[in-house]
C-alpha cells in the first residue's frame, strides 16, 4: 500500500473508468456514485472521465453527473473543459486492414469515432442476444428489450454499407469461438495494441485494436503537465486490464471489487463492486468526500 494521507483536502484529480466502475452492466449509475463524484468537485477536487468509450458513447446520463473533463479511447483523445489537448486517430489504412480481416472471419465489431460508432452488418442481432438474451423465442427476452432498451444499442449506427472510415479512434470486437482472441492478437501484433474487451457481455474472447503506445497513463501524463498538477495530487479508479497503466501510473490506484484478478494484483488498494458502492467507499478512503 502506498502513498498518501487519506486526511488530506489538498484537492487532487481523480481519473474514473466507466463500465465496471462508474456504471454496472446495465448502463446504470448507482446513486452512491452520482453523489461521491457531485461531492468530491463541490470539495474542489477535480474529476476526469478515463474510458476506452470514444466520446460518442458518453451519454448525456454520464455527463450529467459532472466531471470536468475526458480521457477517452483508451488515452486517444483528451478534452478538459472546452479545450481539446489532442485526439489521435487510426490511419484509413489501417482501418481497412481491420475491416477486411474481421469481414473475412466473420467476426462482428464496431469502429469508435468522436462522432459515431459504426457497426459491421450482423452487430445489431450479436449484441441483442448477448444483451437481451433470446429475444425470438424468449418473452422475457423480448420484454427486456422493450422496456428496458441499453443506451449502447440505441447508439450505434448500423447498415452504412462504406466501413473505410476517416476517424477511427480504435476497433472493439465480439467474441467468436471460431476465430479464439489468441488468433486475432497474433494477426494485429506489432500493428496495434490489442486488449481484451473490459465489458464482460461481450465475451472473454472479445477485444479492442488501439493505437500503438497509447493508453491511459500516457494521457493522464500529458494532461497533469499541461494543467500543472503534480503525479502526487492522481488517484485513478478502475475495474479492467485496459486500466492497469492507469492505476500503476497515479499515486493512488484502486481497484473495484468486480476488477480482473490482474489488475487487483498491482492495484494499491481494492474496494467493494459496484453493486456495493465501491466508488463511494473509495472517495471516503482517501479524503474526497466525507462518509
């Protein structure tokens, strides 16, 4: 355990995932979290969203709770307030590479842009199932998507038949059994980044293609030294292995009690899931808000 007075009220930046941590898998912010993150900017602390969601998938409920600025696309793109530090994008040819090669293996994905996400021709139908369940022959199913529709569907863009997009900031894809992440990572090795997906639904074999040396601590790096902040004043809260630089890189890293056992292990501390209100018990640990 490391390195700070939980005491304090010098103000600091926190840097929150969202699925997994800020929200549980149904796209629901519990009221504790809502709350610590209102109470810990009414305390003068700072509090930057730090997604692998591009900016397109920050839906208006998410914005609404307050924050004071964006890391997103896994540290591709960086905003605070109304200033855009940078936003990196996948070349157009890489982007075809991808395409081709996940058309070719049938494997369904969707490309992240600031201003959409595109979804491949047989998207919709995957995520429904895995979200809704059997929505053909399961009423409940059925019920579900009717009266409880996820925000992520709704959000995609779907039948665009031109996939060769201009402003790709990565590529997530669904898990097929036939084509196993291994066979995938070994194709994009030394090209792209290549994670596996931190939203469960989706498939232990699922993933993300980012950019090349881009990620979350190398963001918050860029965006501390442009505010002034000092490493000292970083605490970061997340739940998955796309988390795990962020967490190693601020002086502060906890993880959810829901987090992979990898990021547990180089975690400085591990809080309660989301269902137990881990974020809240995290900001009253260390000072951010009182319980």
């Amino acid at each position: 355990m490391k390195r700070t007075n939980q005491n304090t009220v010098k103000p600091k930046m926190v840097f929150i995932d969202i699925d997994g941590t800020l929200v549980d898998d149904e796209g629901t912010i519990p009221l504790s979290a809502r709350q610590a993150c209102q109470q810990a900017r009414e305390n003068g602390h700072l509090l930057y969203l730090c997604t692998g969601r591009s900016k397109a998938e920050v839906y208006d409920a998410i914005w609404e709770v307050g924050f004071d600025g964006l890391i997103g696309a896994g540290g591709g793109y960086v905003e605070f307030g109304e200033q855009v530090l940078y936003h990196k994008k996948v070349t157009v040819e890489a982007v075809r590479q991808m395409v081709d090669f996940f058309n070719e293996h049938d494997i369904d994905f969707f490309l992240e842009s600031n201003s959409a996400l595109y979804g491949s021709r047989n998207l919709q139908g995957h995520l429904e199932r895995r979200i809704y369940g059997d929505i053909d022959n399961d009423p409940s199913a059925r019920a579900k998507k009717e009266q409880q529709p996820h925000p992520f569907i709704a959000g995609i863009t779907y039948g665009e038949t031109d996939l060769y997009k201009h402003d790709v900031n990565k590529v997530c894809f669904l898990e097929n059994p036939i084509v196993p992440f291994e066979r995938i990572k070994q194709e994009f090795d030394g090209k792209f980044g290549v994670i596996q997906c931190t939203v469960p639904i989706f498939g232990e074999g699922s993933g993300e293609l980012t950019i090349l040396g881009v990620h979350k601590a190398s963001a918050i790096a860029d965006l501390i030294e442009h505010v002034g902040i000092s490493r000292e004043d970083t605490i970061a809260i997340g739940d998955g292995m796309n988390d795990v630089e962020m967490l190693d890189f601020c002086h502060v890293g906890v993880a959810m009690g829901n987090a992979k056992p990898g990021l547990k292990a180089i975690a400085d501390d591990v809080t309660g899931t989301v269902q137990e209100d881990g974020l809240y018990h995290a900001f009253v640990k260390y000072g951010l808000i009182k319980g």
